[in-house]
C-alpha cells in the first residue's frame, strides 16, 4: 500500500504538470481514442484514467491547477514579512489560528442564538433577524443586493431575489432522486443542533424535521434554474409602498428599521453612513410570486418554526469558522454527501478563500505587481481586438441576419469595453475596522459591516463602470450586460492558458476561446436582450429573433441529449427505457447561454487566429469563410500538427478535468454550465473546420449531419 500510495501522489504531481492548453505533450494523448469519435477522450482520457483526485477535492482539472498556482502566490504574500496588505494577512492569521477558534466555541455566535431563541413575536423575529444581516447573519428568506438597473443600468437600484434555502436548488425538496440527500441534510441539521446545545439525538432530530418542512415551504415558491434566466420575466419595479403591502406579514418597516439601528452602532457607520430605508423606495424583484408565496409564509407559519429556521441558518453562517466540530459536521454534508469530498481542503487555501472574499483586492494588487507582466496584457489587447474585429465581421456577413439588427449588433460591438488584468480602480479598504487583537468571527462581522454599507449606499446613485466582480487572483472571467464590458483578471491570463512564447494557433485555442466566449455572452439568449448601452431593450426584428431563437432550440435538444460518460458509467444497471430516461443529463435549457458562448468563442477565435495569419503575411484582412478556411488550411504545421490540429487539441485541453460522481450530479441540476466533455465534443461537432482539421468522416463518433450543425455567429 505505502508504494501504491507513493505511486499515486507521484502520478498526481506529473498530471499537474501536464495540464498547459499550450505547450502539449502529444505522447499523453490516448493511443486507442481517435479524435474523429471522441476528441475530449483522446486528449485528455489517459490523464482522466490515470489520475487520481486527492481526498479534498471533488474536481480538478486545468482551472483548478491555475487556482491552486494562484493560492500558493498568494500565500507567499500574506507570509512574507513585508505583507503590504495587512488587514487580509490578520484575516489569513485569525484562520489559522485554530487554538482560539477552538478555546472560543460557540461563543462568538451563543449572542445570536439568545436573540432569536428571546423572540416572543414574529415582529420581535423579523427585528432580531435583521438586526443580524449587517453582520453577515442570515436573511429573512430573501436576498438583497445592489446593482445596475436593467432600464436605466447608469444608475444603481436594489435588487431583491428568493433565497432561503440550505439546499443547492428547490429541486432538491421536491423531486424524489433527492430524498437520500434530503435525509443526510436533516442529519446534519440535528447534528449543528445538538452541538449547539439544543437537546438530545432525539429532541434534535424531531426539530431537524420541522426544519426542512419549514424550508420545504420556501422551495416550493422557488423559482426553477431556467425561469430565473428570464431577463424580462425577473425584471419588475416596485416602488417601496407595494413592496412593503407585499409584505405586509414579514413587516419591511420593522426589518429596515433594525437593520439600519443594527449597522448605525458600528464603527463602520461613521465611514460610510446609510440611509436603509431611502435605498428601498425603488427595487426590482426577480421573483414576483415567490415574495409573496413568503408572505404568506411568514403569516401562517407558527412562530417557534420560523425561530427553528432563524436558528438553524445562523449556525449555518458560521459554522465553517467556529471550532472543528461545528465546521467538521457541516463539511460531512456540504462536502462528502453533495460533492463527494472525503477530507476538507488544507486549512491555509480555506483561509486564503475568505481572505479573496473579504478584501481580496487588497492582496489583489501585490499579486498583479508580482505576477503580472505588463508585456502579458499588451499580448492580451492585440488578441482581444483580434476577436473582437472577427464578431464584427461575422455580424456584417451574416445570412440569417436582417441589416436593421446587423446594425443594432454592430453598435453595441463597438461600444463593447475589455478590461484585461486588472481595475484601474481598486476597493478602499480603509474604512474596514479589522482588528490585530479580534477573533475570526469578530473580523469577518466588520467585513460584513463594511461590504453591507459600501454596496446599500451605492442604491440611486451612479453606477462606477471601473469597479470589478472579480478579484485579479481569481481563476475566471465574466461579461457584464449592464455595463457592456468583458473582464478578464490576470490569473487566467497565464500558462496554462495563455503564454507569449507558445504558437498562436494554441494560444487562439485556449484563452482566445475563453476571450471569444465572454464576449460571445453579449450576443447569447440572455446578452442579446440588452443594448449596447447596457438598457433591457428588444433591438431585434421580429423575424431576426424568429431565426435566432431556431438556432438555440436545436442546440438546447443537442445537449438535452448528454450525459457525462462517467453517469452513463454509474447507471450503467439501469435496464428500462423508462429508466434510463430518467438517467441525470444536461439541462439544455440551463445551459444555453453558456453553450452559445463556447460555440461562439470557438468559431470566433478560429476567425481571430486566421486574421492574425493574414496580419503577419501582410495580407490583407479577409473575413470569408473561404478566406478563412485557406487562410488556416495552409497555416505551417508545428511538431507534425496543423494549425487547426493545435487550435482544436489546445481548445480541448482547456477542459481538462476529472470530478466525483456526486458534484457531477449537483451540477448537472444547478451549474448553468455543461460538463468539460461536453463543451468539448459538443462545440467541435458543430463546427465545419473541425471536419477539415481531423478528417472527419461521416460514421465517425462526433459527426454530425452538415443540416444539424448549429451556426450562431
């Protein structure tokens, strides 16, 4: 065994080291796999098969392997003598310091509990409840937020979504596959309980039960996954009069008011004064029905339920930062039973993921000036306005496309805004009150303090166009519609990804179709209900949109069709018909959005890297498809691959990864997004030069009849 376990780690570490999207090894390529049947497998297969995921993670892969480079970068900072970031280094310390986590107990959290359990109203509830909120205690089942508004997006607004649940989504509640995790959750619940000093196995369990008929009753006001993409249907005004009417049961008054006397005594205050109340004169709620589905709830629910619930969240807020039985108990199901996790992550990278959470970009920006070479976002620009030409060239030449929306698309590209690496306007921390000599949980409620002022006083007022949602460490990147910008932050922007050194073709296939995929988002089922101006505005044509909406419907059926091969594996004893249909699979649905931005990063950054070539060779710039076609037919082969080789295996190995059959499951019900194989074999099969690069012929694996591929833009 100790050799085994020797051999493993061993393969672990060079698997690591394997996963660049842009200088590949083709000797770890599958020898049995053709690309012709199965072009993620024959990429990344004998790496899936061969190694092995450690205890602590539910999934690794090549995004991961760059978050884990990131982690350790930024350790280095937070441990380095010199750390300029100090308030993210006393978050890091409090942390680690896990003999006053665990000398503390539930100490730091027994204030709230005494609160909700001394409630002898549900007014007197909805006061303590809110009372909590400005310092990261939980909801009263519904979430706020402040950002842009959708009909007039320079201009910030409140926000209010359905929340409420401990579960991932409302299916969970309702369907019956789920009543195994339905079950675990209880236990956990009863478990939280009794270290928490509610009673006995027995008293615990019958109060873990009410619980989740308690939230059962919130799930069924829920919104699904799809209904809530709906940019139209989750956009309703109301002015504070009909909001508070609508919640007439939970008493908006009576909730604004504690909350806002709650942050008023707060060091916080005095730096950022609010005024609560005046920030909910106007709000959008997403979810109509479900406010008022709470209402009802909080009006004939009985009080000691609605206190049960109250209870049970506050412990759920903090349990990961309270000592190690309350963290280990809610791990045991948030980790094994719904990701498939048999250990927790090292304590360190914990750490380093609330410190990213509370004020990251105040480490943020040691970990540009280190580890983001100003010759790495030039690169980026030049390959940036590359895509960005290629979409505008797709857009003039498009056949389905009538020349009033060409032109309506066409003005919004070129208001399109890329940020690459990092703000230009970085979070002020200095009104945050954290403290050399306080405990973990004493910091984080200043976090909490300081985040809730900073965003409600931001409702009416402009919204700032160069604030970021993502820190520059983070392993990611988005499109805002509001805004009509791309965001890219440096952390992506590097090997394995992204290298200077490596050929075009592969860098194209990497981060050009990540870069061509966000933008792509501006132009999707959701991004295409805003204007260039960021305004919830229908531009298309009736018929434009008829032919738009043809295009996504067949490709939502292509993936309603998928299921990742490691399910088909696991429910392989199924026998019906009627069974394997009821096999887990991919949400078309669900997913749309993000299928139409890798299909459109895809046929994008192949139209890039073609002008790129045509750039070098003084040519000039020809956006035909046979343009393109020759253009990237006659690229030179590099170590016996074609150009368009390099571009498909380099896209592939982007989506290198391997995940438990749990957290593969979770996904497929709540991720908007489709498995790595997935948006592999699905993309590459819709894309004409796919064909040419591998030879693909009618008959092989990832054919697909010219008539059924999807071309979008």
């Amino acid at each position: 065994m100790p050799n085994n376990n020797e051999n493993n780690n061993n393969n672990n570490e060079e698997s690591q080291k394997e996963i660049s999207a842009v200088n590949f090894d083709p000797a770890s390529f599958s020898s049995v796999i053709r690309p012709q049947d199965d072009l993620f497998r024959y990429v990344n297969g004998p790496w899936i098969d061969t190694y092995t995921l450690p205890e602590d993670k539910p999934m690794f892969g090549a995004f991961y392997k760059l978050a884990e480079d990131a982690e350790t970068q930024i350790r280095d900072i937070l441990e380095s003598e010199d750390c300029p970031a100090k308030k993210s280094r006393i978050l890091y310390r409090n942390y680690l310091d896990t003999a006053s986590i665990e000398k503390a107990g539930i100490t730091p959290i027994k204030g709230d509990l005494d609160a909700v359990d001394a409630a002898s109203s549900k007014e007197e509830l909805v006061r303590t409840i809110a009372s909590l909120t400005p310092y990261g205690g939980p909801n009263a089942m519904f979430a706020f937020g402040v950002c842009g508004d959708p009909k007039d997006p320079k201009t910030n607004i409140m926000h209010i979504e359905q929340a409420g649940l401990g579960l991932p989504d409302e299916a969970y509640y309702r369907e019956d596959n789920y009543a195994p995790i339905r079950a675990e959750y209880v236990k956990m619940v009863a478990k939280l309980l009794r270290l928490a000093g509610y009673g006995d196995a027995t008293t615990t369990s019958e109060q873990s039960e009410r619980f989740l008929k308690v939230e059962t009753q919130i799930a069924s006001n829920h919104w699904d996954n799809v209904a809530t993409r709906d940019s139209q249907k989750t956009y309703n005004p109301y002015n504070y009069a009909d909001l508070a009417k609508t919640l007439e049961a939970l008493n908006l008054d009576a909730f604004l008011d504690a909350a806002q006397k709650s942050y008023d005594n707060s060091e916080e205050a005095k730096n950022q004064p609010i005024d609560f109340r005046k920030a909910f004169n106007k709000v959008v709620v997403h979810e109509p029905s479900f406010i008022e589905g709470l209402n009802k709830i909080w009006q004939e629910a009985n009080l000691e339920d609605l206190k049960l619930w109250a209870r049970v969240h506050v412990i759920l807020c903090w349990a990961s930062m309270l000592s190690e039985d309350f963290a280990q108990a809610r791990f045991d199901f948030y980790g094994k039973v719904l990701s498939g996790a048999t250990k927790p992550r090292d304590r360190w990278k914990r750490a380093i993921g609330v410190v990213d959470d509370a004020c990251g970009e105040e480490v943020g920006r040691e970990y540009v000036r280190l580890h983001f070479p100003e010759s790495s976002k030039k690169y980026m620009e030049g390959l940036v306005s590359n895509l960005i030409n290629a979409y505008r060239e797709s857009i003039s030449h498009s056949s389905w496309l009538g020349e009033e929306t060409k032109a309506k698309a066409l003005e919004k590209l070129s208001k399109f805004e890329p940020n690459i690496g990092y703000t230009n306007h970085w979070i002020d921390y200095s009104a945050l009150n954290i403290k050399e000599d306080a405990g973990l949980i004493e910091n984080m409620r200043e976090v909490s303090r300081f985040v809730f002022g900073r965003y409600t006083a931001k409702a009416g007022n402009p919204v700032d166009r160069e604030e970021w949602q993502m820190t520059p460490q983070t392993v990611n990147a988005y499109y805002d519609p509001l805004l009509n910008v791309i965001v890219f932050p440096a952390a992506i922007l590097q090997p394995p990804f992204f290298s200077p050194s490596a050929p075009d073709a592969a860098n194209y296939g990497a981060i050009g179709a990540v870069i061509g995929h966000e933008i792509g988002h501006g132009f999707d089922d959701q991004g295409c209900e805003y204007d260039g101006d960021g305004v919830l505005n229908n531009w298309w044509t009736e018929e434009d949109k008829t032919n738009f909406t043809e295009r996504t419907k067949a490709l939502i059926e292509q993936y309603n069709a998928f299921t990742p091969t490691q399910l088909i594996v696991k429910y392989s004893h199924l026998k019906s018909k009627e069974e394997r249909n009821a096999m887990p699979h991919v949400n078309g649905a669900l997913t749309i959005g993000e299928n139409i931005g890798d299909l459109s990063g895809v046929t994008i950054a192949l139209k890039a890297y073609a002008f790129a070539l045509q750039k070098s060779k003084g040519q000039e710039i020809d956006g035909s498809d046979d343009a393109i076609r020759e253009t990237l037919l006659n690229a030179p082969k590099i170590d016996g691959f074609t150009a368009l080789q390099r571009f498909f295996l380099s896209y592939a190995l982007v989506w290198r990864s391997k995940s438990r059959n749990e957290i593969a499951e979770q996904y497929l019900q709540i991720d908007p997004h489709s498995p790595a194989e997935c948006r592999t074999n699905g993309i590459a099969r819709n894309v004409d030069l796919f064909y040419n690069a591998f030879d693909v012929k009618e008959g092989d694996e990832m054919w697909l009849d010219p008539a059924k591929r999807v071309h979008i833009w």
